[in-house]
C-alpha cells in the first residue's frame, strides 16, 4: 500500500503498519526470549524496509509489553515501576534480589526522574489504556510491503517538524476544531501503538504525536518524532490529500526544504 500522505509531505522512511497476525513473517526481526531490547529500535528498523515481530515472550522489556498491547505487564516490574520512574526504591535494593538486579541496572536504584514521587507515577500507571491484543503476535512492517489481505490497527509516520506541523494541519482538515491530536507524556511504545488503538475506539480518533520519550530518544535522529493514527483516521487523512493544502504552493515550498 502506498501513502498519498508520505509523498505529500515528503517523508524520509516509509510509514509504518502495526498489524496484528497469527503467522511469523518470514525473515522478520524479533528479539530473542529472554532478552532485552527497545521497541523504538525495531520500529526505526521497520521504517527503515525491514520487518519486525513481536509476541509475548519477545517483547523486549516490561515496557514494550504493555506499549505494544500484551496487557498490563507492569505489574511484574522489580521494585516497582511507579518508583522506577520516579525516585527509586531504595529499600528494595537493599534486598538480595535488588541488590543482583543493580549490578546489572544501576539506573533501577535512583530511578529516571520522570516523575516527581512514586505516588504521581503511578497515577499515570493506572490510567494508561493496557490492550490484550487478540492475536499471537504484533507485526510492524513498511506500509508499501503490506499484503492485500493485511489490515493494519495503527500506521506510523516518522516525521521531521515540518512534516509533523503538515500532518496535524490534515488530521484537522476535515474535521471540527482544531483538538485532533494529541501529545500525552508516555513511553515511546504506548505513543505508537496502545494509545493509538485507545483512540480507535472512538467514534472521531485523535492521532498522537509520540517519542518524546527522553529514554526512547537514542534510537531516533534528533528531527524525528512519530505521528501516529488509528487506521480508519489513517483512511480519512488520505482522502483528503489532493484537496487539500498539502497540493498549494505554501506548503510546497516547505516541502521542498525537507
């Protein structure tokens, strides 16, 4: 499948399909059981032509269970991942167990400073919207490789802030006001994938600008942050392209820049 939108606003890599699927692709990329990687990696690698799989003992880490839609995989965090995002957990690491688990996570003790206590980290824990995919695995693969009988759940555009600033102008094209998008403060996986399928349940689906995610960061160009939508708004935006500002020359000549 080809995008209207990826070649109006000139993007650098493919969009990207989420799909949900039963059958492995062949030749795709997972991570092996047992260790730990980063989604956003495997996401830049899709964008990038490749094929990425993930089921729910490949996810990565705990993280990118719950981002791409394994449930709430939070709940097994050592330690406690409202501490881990917050200020750490000290007693914890002064167990044996904690204390193993330092020496190969360091950071784990202090915490990430995302958030101010424990007790407002977990507020943000609570009310993230876990998904339980009904399939055995999550698919990310370029747009353009997509099988006729594939249905994507979310497409993913990596974009510059030109392209960003392009594609919040069309998710409000044809639609009322101008509160189309959104950008919640989450884990670069939930921004790409859980809160988008969140956003599918509407009747009237906002897209989410994502990867703003400080630790998802390393994984990306520093121009590049995600725009996610759910597919039918995906569908919307791309019939609206010819019509559009995306054909007139102000945004043309910004095109041209990028």
């Amino acid at each position: 499948m080809k995008s209207r939108i990826a070649e109006a606003v000139k993007l650098r890599y493919s969009p990207v399909a989420i799909v949900f699927a039963d059958e492995k692709p062949e030749e795709a990329l997972q991570f092996k059981e047992g260790r730990r990687g980063c989604v956003i990696s495997m996401l830049n690698a899709a964008a990038k032509g490749r094929t990425a799989v993930f089921d729910r003992n490949t996810y990565g880490c705990i993280g990118g269970g719950a981002g791409l839609g394994f449930g709430n995989t939070y709940t097994r965090f050592p330690g406690g991942i409202e501490y881990f995002l917050s200020t750490g957990n000290k007693e914890f690491f002064e167990s044996e167990e904690g204390k193993e688990l330092a020496k190969k996570r360091p950071l784990f003790v202090h915490g990430e400073a995302y958030k101010k206590t424990p007790e407002l980290a977990k507020t943000f824990i609570d009310a993230l919207p876990y998904y339980d995919v009904p399939t055995k695995y999550v698919i990310f693969k370029p747009l353009e490789k997509l099988l006729p009988t594939e249905k994507p759940e979310v497409v993913v555009f990596l974009a510059t802030p030109d392209q960003i600033s392009a594609l919040v102008v069309l998710a409000n094209y044809g639609r009322p006001g101008g509160d189309n998008v959104i950008v919640p403060w989450s884990a670069g996986c939930h921004s790409i994938c859980i809160i988008p399928l969140n956003e599918a349940k509407s009747d009237a689906p906002k897209a989410v600008i994502g990867l703003t995610d400080v630790s998802a960061r390393k994984y990306l160009e520093k121009d590049i942050l995600s725009f996610s939508v759910p597919y039918k708004m995906f569908l919307e935006m791309e019939d609206n392209v010819e019509e559009s500002f995306l054909t007139r020359e102000e945004w043309q000549n910004i095109r041209e820049r990028n």
